[in-house]
C-alpha cells in the first residue's frame, strides 16, 4: 500500500477515535452515562502508543522533509505542524493527568470534559491542514522515486487497533468505535 493511502486511512481512524470519545464524553456530560476512566484510558493509551510514537515521527523524518526539498514555499507550513506534533503530545500527557485527577471524584469531571474538547479539536484541525494542505503538495510535487521510502517507512507502521493484529487492549474501545461511527449507535 502506498504512503498516501495509508497516511489518510490513519487520519480516518485517529478520526473515528476522537469522534467516539467526543460522543462519550457528551454522554457523560448529559448523565446519560457514569464516566468510565478505562475507556478515556484506553483512547488516550491509542492515540499516545500510535500517533505519537509511529503516524507523526514518520511524517516529520520522510514526508515533511522531502516536501520543503521539493517545495521550499511549505517551509512554514511544515515547522508549523511539527510544532503541533510536538503540542499534541504534551497536550495528551496533560490529558492523562487530568484523568488520574477526576477519577477519584465524578464532580471534578467536568474540567476533564473541557481539556478533551480543546484536546479534539487541536488533533482535528491538524489533520485538516495536512488533508487540506500537505497531501495535495506532495502529490503535485513529489517525483516517484521521493516515495519509496515513504512508502516502505510507512508500511511498517502497525496499528494496535485497527492494524493487522489489534491488542486484546484495544478490544472493548474498538467495538464502540465501529457501533458509534459505522453503525452509527447513539450509544443509549
Ligand atoms: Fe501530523
Ligand atoms: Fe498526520
């Protein structure tokens, strides 16, 4: 499988995966549910182990660099997003701690609420300028032989949850994502 086509099926299920925390936490907002610190875990746990450690390292060390190369113009752009790499992890971190924080006391719930919606929405609008912005250049401007190593590099990725072999970890978040966000279950 080709680079782009895998960068954007990451994109989708990082995607899929804000989604249904946004819905949970909406539910537990309206106490149509009691806050589960092992789901909220477990979404954090994803994004750190996958986002962090394989989608965005493999961006900054063979997609960006190949791009300001061939397209010195997206310079900007691109120490922007690393910037974001860089955010996005510290912001998931303080994410993590917020939990341990509200999980001895539901009331306190509702500043957990508040960073996981900034928290969406940061991962969200980054994603959007790489769809929107990143792909569409190296499409344009890079030359076949620039993608081999970015193919083989991201090929090797391999996602606990929604990779070849998911972790037993994962399952429970896993069959919410898919009824929330194929199925479309309102989760009531
Ligand atoms: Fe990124
Ligand atoms: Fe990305």
């Amino acid at each position: 499988m080709n680079a782009l086509t895998i960068i954007q099926g990451e994109h989708r299920n990082l995607g899929m995966t804000l989604m249904c925390f946004e819905k949970l936490l909406l539910e537990v907002k309206n106490q149509r549910r009691k806050p589960d610190a092992l789901l909220f875990r477990a979404i954090l746990s994803y994004i750190d182990s996958f986002l962090y450690r394989f989608h965005h390292p493999k961006e900054d060390d063979y997609l960006f660099p190949v791009l300001c190369r061939r397209y010195p113009a997206a310079e900007e752009l691109i120490q922007n997003l690393q910037a974001d790499h860089h955010k996005g992890a510290k912001l998931c971190h303080e994410l993590d701690e917020t939990l341990t924080w509200c999980e001895s006391n539901d009331a306190r719930f509702i500043e957990f609420h508040a960073t996981a919606l900034n928290y969406i929405r940061y991962e969200r609008r980054h994603m959007g300028k790489e769809e929107t912005e990143v792909l569409p250049l190296a499409r344009e401007h890079f030359k076949a032989s620039d993608w081999e190593p970015i193919d083989s590099a991201f090929s090797k990725n391999d996602d606990p949850m929604f990779g070849k072999e998911p972790s037993q970890r994962y399952k429970q978040l896993s069959t919410l994502i898919t009824n929330v966000c194929i199925f479309n279950d309102p989760m009531l």
